[in-house]
C-alpha cells in the first residue's frame, strides 16, 4: 500500500508538471490527494512490526515527527525552487523526491502481512459484538483479555 500511493503521488506530480490547463491540474492533483494517505499505513505498519511497546512509541514518534517536518519544510522548499526555478519546476522535484521515496521504500520495506492467509476483519466488521466485548473486558481486566 505504501508503494503504490508513493507511485500515485509521483505519477500525480509528473501529470501537474505537463497540465496545460486548471482542470487537468486539478484532476492530478486529486490523483496525488488520494495517493497522499500513506500516514496511517506507516502507523499501522509500525505497529505490526515492532513489538517492544517503548519501541513501538519511539517509532511512532518518529513517524510523526517526520511527517510534521515534511509539512514545515516543504512549502519553504517550494518557494526556493519556485522563485529560481518556476512553478513548474517544483512538480519535477517532489516527483523526484517521491520516486526516490518509493525506490527506498521498494528496497528496504518487508512486506508486513507476514505470509497469512487470514487477515484482520475487514472495516465492517470491526464494531461486531465479538470484538466490543472483547475490548469492554479488557477494558475492566486492566487492558487485559479475559483469560489471560
């Protein structure tokens, strides 16, 4: 999931870079809105992968750390490549940036389903009767299920 909406968002930056007009800019740039979700993935990701609860916050952490900072530093960079480069040049660098993200992610990213055939249940059925009491009795056992 991660490398397919890093891949939506470069292919959304390279469409913004040869839109000719508003409407088509603004169809790649939906394109790059629905790729650009990738902050509960990681989240989830890290989650499953590290188990060490005092890990797992500091990962956290850093997930969201970085993600800030690519919200305060990004602009600036933006308006940097804008005013020597031009408008359109910012698309080729976050295209860039994207693809080299995605290259990373390609080479150092384990596949974190881990070979199971039976996954978690999907959205629907999250808030079944099952899984509410279970989380109300671990809720009253001091975040421990019943029987454990």
């Amino acid at each position: 999931v991660v490398l397919a909406s890093l891949l939506a968002c470069v292919l959304s930056y390279v469409w913004c870079l040869f839109a000719e007009d508003v409407y088509t800019l603004m169809l790649a740039r939906l394109l790059g809105g629905a790729g650009g979700g990738t902050l509960p993935v990681v989240q989830a990701m890290v989650l499953d992968v590290v188990k060490n609860p005092e890990q797992r916050a500091e990962c956290l952490s850093r997930v969201n750390a970085s993600f800030g900072m690519a919200f305060a530093i990004g602009p600036a960079l933006g308006a940097v490549v804008n005013e020597y480069y031009g408008k359109r040049a910012v698309f080729a660098v976050v295209a860039f940036l994207g693809l080299a993200c995605a290259a990373a992610a390609a080479a150092l990213l384990e596949e974190t389903d881990g070979g199971r055939k039976n996954r978690r249940p999907a959205p629907s059925n999250i808030f079944s009767a099952s899984s509410l009491s279970s989380s109300s009795s671990r809720t009253k056992n001091g975040g421990r299920a019943a029987g454990e």
